[in-house]
C-alpha cells in the first residue's frame, strides 16, 4: 500500500459532516501514460474502438476526440473487463484510464486483491474497513472534482478488476458504510502485506509531525505476524543505473550502509559510497527506485558481497497500521474484526457512515 500523507483532519470530517450516502461514487485510475489503449462493447464495431494520444489529443485511426471520452459499464479495457464506467484522458503522449464504481464495490474488489478468500472472515472484514475508510479520505481530500480519487495499485489500494470474491463481496456487504474514525474524523488507515514482526509508526513512517496520527503509533510486537524474511542481492552496478535513471545520484555506487534507523529498527537513511563521496539518501525513496518487489519492506540489514549490496529483511510492505498477516494471526485466535481494528488503530472508533 502507499504512503501518501494522511489527508488534513479538517477535509476528513467533511466525509462524515457532508453525509456520505450509499452508492457513493469513487473514481479509480487504472493506468496512466499508456501508448495506445483498445475498448470493447456491445455498442462497438466487431474488434472494438482502438486511441491513442498523439500530442496529448485522443485520436482514433478515423477521426480526433475531443477528451476525455466516456463508456458505459460494461466494456472491455485492453482484454480487461471493466465494471463501471469508464473514461479515457489524454495523458502528455499518453492515455490513462479511469473507472468510476460504487464505493462498495470497490470495496470488495480492493479486499478481494489485498486478501486470500480463504482466509478467517474477521480478516477480510477488517481489511474492507481499512479500505473503506482510506477510500473516503482520500475521496475528500482528492475532491469531488478531481479526475481521480485512487490509484489502482500498491501506490494506493490494490484494485482487482473483474468479479470479486464471494468472500469479499460478503465483507464488504456485513461491513456496509463502517470507517473508523479519531476525534469525529475517519482515520488514515494505513495497512500493509507484513509487519515482520514490528509494526512501524506512521510518524517515523512518513516525518508526519508529532502527534500527528496517535492511532498509528507502531513499533509493538506483533506474534500473530511471521517473520517472513527475505533476501535481495543486487549488484553494485544496477544500484548505480538506477539511480542514474532516476537522476538521483550519477556517481557509480561502491557501498551501500544504513545510515539511520526508526524506532522499530526499519531503514531511515541509507550511506551511498561514491567516487565523489557519501552520499545520503532517504531509505524510502532507494526502495522506490529499486522497486517494491526488490525490496519488499525497509525492515533489513545489508552488507557487501563482492560487487553486490545483499539486504537481508523481514516483512512486507511499510509496516504501519493494519498487518494482514499478523490479523491473520489473530483471526485463528479467535479474535473478530473489531478486536483486530482496535489492535492496530488504538484510540480509533468505527462508525457507520450511511
């Protein structure tokens, strides 16, 4: 899941004072900066209706269209099926794609992504809260003109396109229009694959300011959450071409150190070794770089092997708020999806929006 900044407290309680109603729309980005984009309906000509967008003007091989243009629920997206409806806006020389679904749809598809659907209900009801909740604020703060609310991606909310699971549509359905709240407003709620044992706080997480989000408090130990450890051994000279590409550090890299540690032991800062000296760089934004799967959490140790940075972690994800596998854990124990939420947003109250 993302780190995006928690929304300011007052956009946050205009969800709850504005009234948020059932069949709430939320708008989600699919994709963005794609060549070229093909849709299929019924409506559609056989082989359906292929765009691209050649200095930022959506073109068809016929005729330009203006953007953005819209279809019905319904239709095909690349071989993809698409629920709601969907528009096309150009994108510099590309296309991004967005859909609008009902908020509790969505809901359930983010659960049916984020959560095996046979996992213990009390799980994927604590995750539908989460994602609910997340989903409203950033809606809020986004604003309701906004092209989109959400991306569809590890970036935001993971968002499975297609039917979702029985399971999942079920606890989005027991769940129906909960969030959980702080002092009137619906929370950040942050959630991630692993916690490696320690989950992290949010200020730590993301330089938020003391006292900033005191339901996300972390750096406890979690015993429902495996170590899940991991292993990534990546030579010296990707580190380097990746850097370069980001145009970060242009120097080749010839160390790699942590440099500073949060609380709970995760990654703050790393120590780059240069030709042209130290060079720091936020732990976070290295991950970035080299990529989420590469280095699936900032909870490692790392040293040098021969011509290779070998960083040895644990967990998955930025560890603060809701650990899924550690509510897993919790779940077999007997705990239900209140108990679960409480453990992980301490101080936080769930409430029934519509």
């Amino acid at each position: 899941m993302a780190v995006r900044p928690p929304p300011p407290a007052a956009y946050l309680c205009a969800i709850l004072v504005s009234g948020a109603a059932a069949g709430e729309e939320i708008r989600i980005e699919l994709w963005s900066g794609h060549p070229a984009a093909r849709v299929e309906s019924a409506a559609l000509l056989a082989g359906g209706l292929r765009l691209t967008a050649p200095h930022g003007k959506l073109q068809t091989s016929q005729s330009e269209a203006p953007p953005p243009v819209s279809f019905e629920p319904g239709t095909r997206l690349d071989g993809h099926p698409i629920a709601g409806k969907l528009t096309l806006w150009a994108d510099g020389d590309g296309i991004s794609a967005v859909e609008s679904v009902d908020l509790e749809e969505y809901v359930a598809s983010v659960v049916s992504a984020e959560v095996p659907s046979t996992w213990p209900k009390a799980v994927l009801e604590a995750q539908a809260v989460a994602a609910r909740t997340f989903a409203m604020a950033q809606k809020v703060a986004q604003g309701a003109s906004a092209r989109f609310h959400l991306r569809a991606s590890v970036l935001d909310q993971v968002y499975a396109q297609g039917a979702a699971a029985a399971a999942a549509k079920e606890a989005a359905r027991s769940t129906n229009g909960e969030v959980l709240t702080f002092g009137e407003a619906p929370i950040a709620a942050y959630f991630s694959a692993s916690c490696g044992g320690r989950s992290e706080a949010a200020e730590e997480a993301f330089r938020l300011p003391a006292g900033a989000t005191p339901y996300l408090a972390g750096a406890r130990e979690d015993e429902g959450d495996p170590d899940r450890p991991w292993t990534a051994r990546i030579p010296l000279r990707e580190i380097s071409a990746a850097l370069r590409k980001a145009r970060r550090i242009l120097a080749p890299v010839s160390a790699v150190s942590v440099s500073e540690r949060t609380t709970s032991g995760r990654a703050r800062e790393i120590a780059l070794g240069t030709s042209g000296g130290t060079r720091r760089i936020g732990a976070s934004e290295l991950r970035q770089i080299l990529g989420y799967e590469t280095l699936p959490s900032l909870l490692f140790e790392v040293n040098l092997e021969k011509d290779s940075a070998v960083f040895r972690g644990r967990g998955s994800g930025h560890g603060v708020g809701l650990c899924q596998w550690g509510a897993r854990g919790r779940a077999l124990h007997g705990d239900g999806y209140r108990a679960i939420l409480a453990h992980y947003y301490p101080g936080a109250e769930i409430r029934r929006m519509y």
